[in-house]
C-alpha cells in the first residue's frame, strides 16, 4: 500500500504525463486531485517556502497553456520538495 506521499507522487508524474500526451481536460481533472492531496500533505510539512515559490510557477504556467512546463513542474520539481 502506498503511503499519502508515495501516492502522491504517483498522482503528480501520472498528470504530467497526461499533460505531455496533449489530453488537457484529463490532465486538468487530475490535476485537481493532486491539488487536493497536496493540501493535505502540507500540513504535515515543516516548511512550506519551496512548495509555496513554486505554486505560482505552476499556476502561471498554466495560464499560460505551457503545458509541458506545468507537466516538468509536477513531474520533477514538486515531488523533490516532499
């Protein structure tokens, strides 16, 4: 069984792939998912700094529809923080 984080992670690189593959509104939908267990992951983080710079990133990559950005953010730089 995976633990919260473990899961997480699974979640992140499992909608960065979705993102890469062009499939928006699926990526979008998961994306929502990991926002949900990545709240419930900071509150047992220490500190948040790093997690709380790179939201934004995200969320301007987003904006922005560079999806593989976003995808590179979720995949690679978010879970190195957890």
């Amino acid at each position: 069984m995976l633990h919260n984080n473990q899961a997480l992670d699974v979640q992140l690189i499992n909608t960065a792939q979705q993102f890469r593959l062009g499939k928006e509104a699926e990526a979008s939908k998961r994306l929502r998912n990991c926002i949900d267990l990545l709240e419930s992951e900071l509150k047992k983080l220490k500190d948040i700094s790093a997690i709380s710079n790179i939201i934004p990133l995200m969320l301007a990559a987003q904006e922005r529809q560079d999806w593989l950005g976003l995808a590179d953010y979720l995949e690679y730089e978010l879970p190195a923080l957890l």
